[in-house]
C-alpha cells in the first residue's frame, strides 16, 4: 500500500489534528473553529475483522402468518420473501392491530417493509383507513420508500405522490389532487405543500416517521412540528429511528400514544468492517493517495465521503480527468441527476462515488467494497453511518480515513 497507517500506540493530539478530526459523541465534546468536535483517532481502527459466533436470527412469524390479504402475499412471494427480518417480525404485527410503534433498527435491516406492509393491509381491510403520510430525512429515502410501495402494491388500487424537493412541485401537485393513499416525501417539500394548501392532512389516519434521528439532524424538527399539528388527533402514529436521543423521546411522547417499542439494533460497527486510517501531510497528498488506493485491484466499488457539496463535486470532476470515472451526489444535484448517478454506481457502470453525508443514511447501495473518509465526519454517530455503506447482510467490508500528519 502507498498509504501509511495510523499507529493506535501513537495517537496524540496535536497540530493541525483538531482542525480536521469529527467529534466523539460519548463525551469528548471539544470543538474545532469549524464545527466539529475531536475524534480519537483509535476510533477509526478496527483490525478484529474475523468472524464471530453470533446468535443467529430465528423469526417467530413466516410472512404467511400474518393474513396478509391475497394480493399482497402473492406479491411478497413473488418478491422471494418467506421469512421477515428482526425488524420486521417484530413491527408488522402490532402495526395491523393500530398499535404506535417506536422502531429502533440499524440501517439495511427491512424497516421500510416493515411499516409499509401491514399498512398496505390495513388500507386494504379497514374501512376507516384512508391516507398515510411518510416522512422521509433525504429525497433518495423517500424514492426508495415509494419504489417498494409501488412494488408491494402492484394490483392492489393504492396509488402514492411523492413530494420532495429539487423537482417540479406542479407534478406533485397534480399527484395529490388525486387524493392518493400513500403520501411520501421530506419535511420541507411536504410543509411547502401545506402551506399552499395542496397537501391537506386532515385525512391521514396513519403517520410514519423514518430515519427520525436523521431528520432532526438536518434541522427538520421546525418543520415537523408544523405538519404535526395540521393532523387529526385521532391516527396511528409509528417512528423509526436508529437512536432515541432526548430530543426525539420529547418529539415521540407529543405524537405517540401507549407505543409499542420494538429494538433489533446491534452493536455500533459491524466486526466485519475492517477499518484504518491514512495519514497524509498534504491535500495534495491525500489526493496523490487516493488516486493510488483507487487503482488497488481490490478496490471496486468505493463510496467517498466529502463534506462539502463544492468539495465532492470537485474531487470527483478531479478522479475522472485522472481516468478515474466518477459520480457525485450532493444538494446542489437537482433530482434526475442524483438519481442517474446513484444508478450508474449501482449498476457498476462506474465504480466511484463521491458524497456528501446525503448518501449515508437510508440507501440501499449493495455489495460496496471500500468506504473512505476524504473528508472526516462531524461526530461519531455520522461516521458509524458512512461506514455502514460496507459490510452489509454480513459481508465482509473495508473502511479508510484520513487524518492528518
């Protein structure tokens, strides 16, 4: 390798280091004139990567058992589902009884189908159902949720709008003076719609909040609380998130009444990603070193994480002159070009993706072999994200960082 690593034995702090370093979100909170909070390097190594006995996952419930009506079980067979996921297993069977569900699961565990089923099924066999609003931290979420909707309710009449930004707010208008069941889209797109009174909420009677810890994050909260207080009183409310911070217990006891908790999350880091860190002395060097690790054979499919929308855009213009064919995907992107990028990586056309965190939540991107921080995060918790782009459903998966020195 060209690249040297980071000695845990020698970590210091010093320097240049806290300009660049994230945060650590368990009790080192000393910050940087930028904004970000110091990370041990040491969090960024993990070298035990081999495999571990674990208690293996037995689901109580085959799909079939839970009465699903004809047409849904037709199409979750055809899908090739038998078997749920912890997730699913545990949330599908209180959603169908109206419960409020709190559902705590790590990312690329299942949870969109295991709210969007049981209230497919619901729509379906209870009268009384009539809208669902889904709330969504990023576009690409929300697309993703609506994709499996629609996959799930082929021949079924159920019909969604999706409403996010940086597309054309006249389709979504249009969409929803169809008075659609399914209603997906983000906090801020969706309050937009409010406001000009094409999104009318008084017929929801079912809510869900996905990925909550991430929309709270991204400033979300303002809006959230506004599209809230628009609803019926009487709803089914049910909220996904990987963490419950204070915040989001004081958002859930204002929304939920006598929740049902389902938690199937697992330890932090998968021990199937090994992780590292690469020193460079430079930004000229860090980018020298990428271009090197890029060109590793083993390096196939790497997602690149950058903090600024300028910043990715550039880095990527900069690995493709370099015959490095790459994509990038950041806010400035509208829509349709975020959305042939991330096709272009998934269907391998090219093998590099630059991004910022919008990418580290919530997409299912299969079989990334590297993630590398070219940019450090801005806590822990992001960086435990970014990192869980690789290594999934138990494979084997690297993640780099780079650091300074």
């Amino acid at each position: 390798m060209t690249y040297k690593s980071f000695s845990a034995s020698r970590s210091k702090r010093g320097g240049n280091q806290s300009r660049s370093f994230g945060s650590n979100n368990r009790g080192n909170n000393r910050r940087n004139n930028r904004g970000k909070a110091y990370i041990d390097p040491t969090k960024y190594i993990n070298k035990a990567v081999e495999q571990i006995d674990r208690v293996e996952f037995v689901p109580v419930h085959k799909f079939s058992d839970f009465g699903f009506v004809a047409d849904l079980q037709a199409n979750i067979t055809k899908k090739g589902h038998e078997y749920p996921t912890a997730i699913q297993d545990g949330a599908i069977k209180p959603i169908l009884e109206g419960r409020d569900v709190i559902g705590l699961a790590n990312t690329g565990t299942g949870k969109t189908a295991a709210f969007v089923l049981p209230i497919i099924n619901r729509l379906k066999t209870n009268p009384g159902q009539k809208a669902v609003l889904i709330m969504a931290p990023t576009r690409e979420l929300a697309m993703q949720i609506d994709e499996e909707f629609k996959s799930f309710a082929t021949n079924l009449n159920l019909y969604s709008a999706l409403c996010v930004g940086g597309v054309n707010m006249q389709k979504q208008i249009r969409d929803l003076r169809r008075r659609p069941q399914f209603i997906i889209g983000t906090p801020g797109r969706l309050k937009d719609l409010m406001q000009k009174r094409e999104l009318k909420l008084q017929f929801v009677t079912t809510l869900v909040l996905d990925e909550a810890d991430r929309m709270l994050d991204m400033g979300f909260l303002p809006d959230i609380k506004e599209i809230l207080a628009e609803l019926p009183n009487e709803r089914q409310s049910l909220c996904f998130s990987a963490t419950i911070t204070p915040q989001i217990q004081y958002l859930l006891d204002s929304m939920l009444k006598d929740p049902v908790t389902i938690s199937v999350r697992t330890r932090e880091t998968s021990e199937h990603i090994e992780q590292d860190v690469v020193r460079a002395s430079s930004k000229e060097a860090k980018i020298q070193i990428l271009n090197d690790l890029l060109r590793t054979e083993d390096f196939d499919k790497v997602l690149v994480f950058g903090e600024t929308k300028f910043g990715v855009q550039k880095l990527a213009d900069s690995l493709t002159k370099a015959g490095l064919p790459a994509e990038a995907i950041h806010g400035n992107k509208s829509q349709p070009q975020r959305q042939r990028a991330l096709k272009s990586f998934k269907d391998g056309k090219v093998g590099i993706l630059v991004a910022t965190d919008v990418a580290a939540r919530g997409l299912d991107i299969p079989n990334v072999s590297h993630v590398i921080n070219f940019d450090q995060p801005n806590n822990y918790e992001d960086y435990i994200h970014r990192i869980g782009r690789t290594g999934r459903a138990g494979k084997s998966g690297k993640a780099l960082t780079f650091i300074a020195g």
